[in-house]
C-alpha cells in the first residue's frame, strides 16, 4: 500500500512528460510549416492584406524557383558529359531521357493533388489529416514508379525505337534507359513529397534537396564515365543514385513529422485508390498539354530543318522562362488552398486577383528580356545567320505573349489549388483539340503556298501563344468569373 502513493506521481509524472512533448512537438511542427497565423485571418487593411500576401508569395515562389531549375540540372549534367564520350551516344542520352522526362512529367500530378490537399487540410486546422494524404501521395508514388519500373525496363528497346533512336544511338539509349529507370521510384517519391512541403510551405527542403542532388550527380557522373569508364552506363548509374538521395532526403522527414502528428503511417488501400482517384483529372490535364508539346515539334519537324532548329533553341529558352511561371503558380497553388481550407473565400478571391497581376507584371520584365537575349544571343546558339534570324523572332513572339502566359500560369496555380481538377482537365483537353486543329490548318497553307522560313517561324510561335495559352487562359478567366470554382474545395 505504501507504493500506491509513489506509483500514481509516476503515473502523473508521465502524463505530464507527454503533454509536454506532444505540446514541443506541436510548436515545432508549427514552425516547420512556415505558416504565418495571421495569414488565415481576416484583415481589414487593404494595404496589409496586399502586402502579406506578396511576402507569402515570395517566400514561397523563390526556393521553389530553385528548385525547379535544379532538376533540369540533372540532364544538362549528363548532355555535358556525355558530350565528351560520342555523337551516337549523346543521341542515346537524348532519347533514354526523353523517355524518362516524358513518364515522369505525365506523373506531376502526384505534386500537384498532394500539394493542394496538404495545404487545404492544414489550413482548416487538420494537421493530423493533412500528413495522412501526404503519406497516401507517398505510397502511390512508390506502387506507381515499381510499376512503371518494370514496364520501362521490359519496353526500353521498343519505346526509344518509335522516338527515333537506330544503330548505335539505339543501344547506347537502351542503356541509359535501364540504368537510370530503377531511380524513377525516387523521382516519383520526390514529387509527392515535394506536394508534402509545399502545402507545409516548407520549401527550402526541396531546394536542398535539388541542389544538393544535382550535386552528388555530377560528382558520380564524373567518377563513373571517366573515372570507372562505365560510358553512357555510368551517367544513368549516377543519376539514379543521385535520385534516390534526394527521394530519401525528403521522405524521412516527411515521414517523421506525419508520425509526430499522429497521421496514418502505413498503406491503406482505399485510401492509397482515392489518392489515385482524385489525381486522375490532373493526370488528364497534364497529358493534354504534353500532346500540344509534342504536337508542335512534329510540325516544327514538317516545317524544315531551319524552322525546327530555331524552334529547339526558343523553346528551351521558353522551358527554362516557364518555371520562373510555374514557380509563382505553385506559390498561389499553395496560399489559396490554405485561404479556402479555413473558409477565407473572401481572401482568396483577394489572393487569386494579386497572384495573377504578380503573373502577369513579373512576366513583362521577364520577356523584354527574352527578347533582348534573342537578338543579341542567338550567334552563342548556332553560326548561321538565317536561323540566328528565326531564333531572335520567335523569342521575340514569345516576349510580347510572355504577360498573357504569366497571367494564366497563375491562375491554373489558383485552380489546382482549389482542387478544381476535372474543370481543368475538360478545359485544356478542349483546348488542345483546337490547337491541333490549328497546327493542321497551318501545316495545309504552309504545304500549299510554300511559305518562307520566317512566315513559318511567325506563324508556328504565334498559333503556340495564341490558341494554347490564349486558350488555356480564355478557360481560367471564364472560371474565375464567380466564386464556382471555390465549391471544388469544400467537397475535398
């Protein structure tokens, strides 16, 4: 009887032990999210509210930025090495990674859908729920890259055969196919983690993660082509090792705050089909515009060697411009579902308005100078004077529409942030059965006038920037009009 006393302070001891660490681990996850309070309360001052929500799009669009460009990084890393070793096999290391960017581009919905949930939960107060779909993000990524893992390594020699790959560029692909694919798991955990911290709006992990990745790739692609003389072999290695860093990076972490938070850890598989579910529309979107992409380099192809040589050169450019969009659409993505998931619509109507004029303002600087770096730059690209003349018009075409782009990138960020997913999909599948409409109609003027170069050149970036992105921003203005688009959020 003389331990009862001793045993119930042990037992109140513990109890207070774990009310304090679940409170530490409250406010550490607090500050993990980087989320302002005040953000998701109302303001009256115009000129506040305005200037939170600028301060919250910076912090968030800068690392992402960062991020963005350094994944890019990873190929430009082995063109350049590679480039050292044969022609045949860096046309091996185009088509192994066209490949492999094509599948895991038509992936980045498992991003997006996380992103938007993460951050809609979090910003009603379900911290708990919230961590729980990112862990369902994770493992579909995981099912989903084993998957394709095993299709790719079984269908390399056939998929890089219909790109164009023959002879020596044909085996040199296959190589560098089934050598950097078994990372596509990691690539994909990387993409529904990266969903994971941007609803948390911690995104100076991913930005760690990228750099540091690109990093490690470039030290292993140096120590396995030249040092180990593993050829195009040893680039798809470091890759995939490179890979599988930064998807470890960022799933540990993400799994340890979900286990602070109580979520729901292991695979549950109604949960994991619903996650597939509600990315199929985004899935469905994403593989729309990738039809438009690929639809404009074949009529690139059709409209001569100098008219496709131009467009290679602009359209890299243009990719590269594109993330500095897509950086502020993932920024808007982010802050408008936290607005709608703790009932703010007013805000959010608030923060749709502002990140559209950031679009579209930040895109007038960026295409002034895109169209200087087109007409003073274009020798750097090639030492032909007509295709330097093809290359500075269609970066200057892409400059004068680069507003409209902003302004549309912006607010495809705000719609998929609202969850407004199969809105999106029905509008850009519209809209790309009207741009290849137009790309047809041009083809069959150009194959009956025989049009010259520069016509060609104008015509083909005009279509691109007026029907595809006029397009697609015609579909998020009419969208915006009223507050439809916010029901989409508060059915999620």
């Amino acid at each position: 009887m003389a331990t009862l006393p001793h045993d119930a302070h042990r037992t109140s001891s513990n109890k207070s032990s774990k009310d304090t660490l679940r409170k530490n681990t409250q406010s550490n996850l607090a500050q993990a999210t980087v989320v302002d309070a005040h953000m998701l309360k109302p303001v009256n001052d115009i000129a506040s509210q305005r200037k939170d929500v600028l301060r919250n799009m910076w912090l968030l669009a800068v690392p992402t930025f960062g991020q963005l460009i350094a994944e890019p990084a990873f190929v430009l890393i082995d063109t350049a090495i590679i480039g050292h070793i044969g022609r045949n096999a860096l046309a091996g290391l185009s088509i192994g990674s066209t490949v492999l960017l094509t599948t895991t581009g038509l992936c980045l919905f498992l991003a997006y859908n996380t992103t938007s949930q993460v951050a809609r939960l979090l910003g009603a107060g379900k911290r708990r729920e919230g961590f729980s779909v990112g862990m369902d993000g994770l493992w579909l990524a995981i099912l989903l890259g084993i998957v394709l893992t095993v299709i790719l390594l079984f269908a390399a020699e056939p998929l890089c055969y219909a790109v164009g790959a023959r002879s020596e560029t044909l085996r040199n692909a296959i190589v560098y196919t089934q050598t950097v694919i078994p990372g596509l798991p990691a690539m994909l955990l990387v993409y529904a983690a990266n969903g994971i911290f941007r609803g948390l709006r911690n995104v100076h992990i991913t930005l760690f993660a990228a750099v540091s990745g690109a990093i490690i790739n470039t030290i292993l692609d140096v120590i396995m082509v030249f040092g180990l003389r593993l050829g195009i072999a040893g680039s798809g290695i470091a890759t995939m090792i490179a890979q599988w860093y930064m998807g470890l990076v960022l799933t540990i972490p993400a799994i340890v705050w979900a286990a602070q938070s109580q979520a729901r850890l292991r695979p549950h598989f109604r949960h994991i089909l619903h996650s597939a579910g509600s990315g199929v529309p985004l899935f469905v979107r994403t593989l729309a515009l990738r039809v438009c992409m690929v639809a404009t380099v074949v009529m690139a192809t059709r409209l001569g060697t100098n008219t496709l040589a131009a467009y290679q050169v602009a359209n890299s450019c243009w990719n590269f411009v594109m993330n500095i969009l897509d950086a502020i659409g993932i920024a808007a993505q982010t802050i408008v579902a936290a607005a709608l998931g703790a009932g703010l619509r007013e805000r959010a109507g608030m923060i749709t308005r502002i990140c559209a004029q950031v679009g579209a303002v930040s895109s007038v600087i960026v295409g002034l100078v895109m169209i200087l770096v087109g007409w003073s730059c274009s020798p750097l690209f090639t030492p032909h004077a007509d295709i330097q003349l093809l290359i500075a018009i269609g970066m200057t075409i892409i400059g004068l529409f680069l507003p409209l782009a902003g302004w549309m990138w912006a607010l495809d960020g705000v719609l998929i942030g609202a969850g407004d997913h199969r809105y999106l999909a029905k509008a850009c599948s519209a809209t790309a059965v009207v741009y290849l409409l137009a790309l047809l109609t041009t083809y069959a003027i150009d194959s009956l006038l025989n049009t010259h170069d520069i016509t060609r050149t104008i015509t083909l970036w005009v279509v691109l920037n007026a029907v595809y992105i006029g397009g697609r921003a015609v579909g998020n203005s009419l969208r915006i009009r009223n507050d439809t688009w916010m029901e989409s959020a508060a059915r999620l």
